[in-house]
C-alpha cells in the first residue's frame, strides 16, 4: 500500500498514533491506523475472509479519536477488494 500511495504521489502517514482523551483526561492507550492519506481520510487494511463488525466499529472510534470524518476499510482477504466507506 505504501509503495502504491508513494507511486500515485498521494501524500501519506503511515501507522500514526491518536491520543484517547476521556473528561479532559489523556488515556494511557493510544490507537494506531494503518494510514492517513490527504491528512484527512484514515485508512485500515484488512486481510480477512470478510469485513466484521468489529473492524466496522475500530474505524468508528480512530474517525472519533482523530476528529477526522472519513474514513476506508479496505480488505484484501476476500476474492476480490472489498470495501467500505464510514463517514462520522
């Protein structure tokens, strides 16, 4: 995925860290995504038989953790690419 971002010149982060904040308070737990591309969408690899509910729901609380509003779940495990887009 990185060589196909850097290849397409779309600018990247690659597995970046969001701080979980709770009641004006930072949790010692952090979320990493796969990728953030345009500065504003996140993006999750997947490679499962099939997209569950529980990656559904990741992606929900990386959009809310980052404030950012779209986002993708992209899975390479299936036939074909399968995916998703989640707006918050």
């Amino acid at each position: 995925m990185s060589y196909e971002l850097k290849q397409n010149n779309i600018p990247f982060e690659k597995e970046k860290k969001f701080e979980i904040k709770y009641k004006n308070i930072i949790l010692p737990h952090y979320y990493f995504s796969d990728f953030i591309v345009f500065d504003k969408i996140i993006v999750e690899i997947k490679a499962q038989e099939s997209i569950a509910d529980t990656h559904y729901k990741q992606l929900i609380n990386y959009l809310a953790a980052s404030k950012m509003k779209v986002g993708l779940l992209v899975n390479f495990g299936e036939e074909s690419l399968k995916f998703k887009r989640v707006i918050l």
